[in-house]
C-alpha cells in the first residue's frame, strides 16, 4: 500500500480518538493523555521531515519522559527505516494490529430492518459509557475521566450504538466520521452473551446506520492475537489494508 494512503488513514484514526495533549515536530505527532492506552500516548509519523531521525528520536524521549510516560512509537509499514533505528536503540515491538477496511457501496445485508431491531443510536454517550465501562473499559474512576475527555476531544461526527438484549444492553461500539470515512472502535460485548451473535449484530447495526448517514467507507483497527474479532471482521467483508505495531524502549 502506499505510504501517502498509510499516512492518511494514521491521521485519520488518530483525530477519531484523540490525544488530550499534541504536540507537532517535523511531520510527526506526538500524543499524551496521562498514559492513558497506548493510541493517545505513542508518536506516530505524517511526514518524513527534514530533520535528522535520530535528533528527533531523542527529542520525542525527551518530551516523553518529561511527562513521566515511557517514549512509544506507532509504526505502520511505511515506516521501516525509524523502526529499524528503534530497534538498534533497544526498542521492542508490542501489540501487533491490523487496519481494514469495508466499501460501503459494497456491503449488502439482507435483513437490514431484522439487524436494526433491539440496537439504539445517538450521536452523544448517554447511558453508553456505564456498559462500556463494565464490559471492557477501564475500572478506576481516573481512567474513566480520561477515556470520557479522550471522546470529548474529538471533533468528528460521533456516534455511540448499543444493542439491547432481554431488556439491557448487551453490547456497545461508537464510530468517529469524517469525509466520508467512519471509524469504528470500542467494540465490546457482555462477557456473558459471547457467542451468541451479538458482536456481528452490532457490527451490521452500525454499518446499516454509517451508510443511512452518509459514510462510504467504514474502517477499524484489531490487534492480530484477537482471532474471534478478526474472524468475525472478515466474515463481514472487511479487509486489511496494512498492518502496524508500537515500539517500546526495553527496560530490562
């Protein structure tokens, strides 16, 4: 794939979840949020710059360290010679994941009225993030907050979807759209009510719901050891595009 389409959907994805503090250094991000998950609080790269890749290196450690966070680069496939550099500066992949993606225009369902039945949208969280919160999300009420002005921050067009079952929510995921494009993350179902078709419900609720709005393609990202998301991903028709990692400096 090539590197100007990678870098778009970097930027992309990044703006649908965003960092609570930005900083902009020579074609790279920098992101912090109080070292909350690794997506808003890693470096990742929109441009080659100018500057030497190891001054900046060392500026990003820096910066990082000066906000008590460990310096974490988001590498996708474009981004070979800094990994390699990484690498010889003792830093260690984590955390495997794909980006993929689905045409809209493409995606036919052949119930939509039946995948829509029991699923409740609304552009703004109420009474989302309590299931999300005791599915999947973080349990300390610090975390919490910062997930809810993570959320807060983003200036694309939201969109928060619950599936109801038996009378409660039984699954959560929200989209963040922006020309065209729609995210989809935070996608959790109840521990309890897994296997039971709910996660592909969900998915196809907001697929229908993405395309009723406008949006012509939806995209996500899945870590590649999440076989059970990634099988039902593909089940849907949503293909990879590239993958991406994060480097971190071993400690040891």
């Amino acid at each position: 794939m090539e590197k100007v389409q990678i870098r778009f959907f970097e930027k992309a994805a990044n703006d649908g979840f965003k960092g609570l503090e930005i900083k902009q250094y020579d074609g790279w991000e920098l992101r912090f949020s109080e070292g909350y998950t690794r997506r808003v609080n890693s470096v990742s790269v929109y441009e080659d710059g100018e500057l030497d890749v190891d001054e900046k290196i060392a500026y990003c450690e820096n910066e990082y360290k000066s906000h008590g966070l460990p310096c974490i680069f988001k590498i996708t496939d474009a981004d070979k010679e800094l990994a390699e550099k990484l690498h010889k500066r003792g830093y260690i992949i984590t955390a495997p994941t794909d980006l993929m993606i689905l045409k809209l225009d493409e995606y036919h369902s052949d119930n939509p009225e039946k995948v829509l039945e029991n699923v409740i949208f609304s552009a703004e969280p109420d009474a989302w993030y309590e299931p999300y919160f005791e599915f999947e999300g973080p349990k300390d009420a610090k975390n919490q907050e910062l997930c809810k002005r993570i959320n807060n921050s983003v200036t694309f067009d939201k969109l928060f979807v619950k599936v109801m079952h038996d009378g409660s929510t039984a699954a959560v995921a929200s989209t963040a759209t922006n020309e065209g494009y729609s995210l989809l993350h935070n996608v959790v179902v109840n521990e309890s009510l897994r296997g039971i078709g709910l996660g592909e419900k969900l998915c196809k609720a907001t697929i229908e719901k993405s395309k009723e709005l406008g949006a012509k393609y939806l995209y996500l990202q899945v870590m590649q050891e999440n076989k059970t998301a990634l099988n039902l991903y593909k089940k849907i028709g949503v293909v990879k595009l590239y993958e991406y990692c994060y480097l971190k400096k071993d400690c040891k």
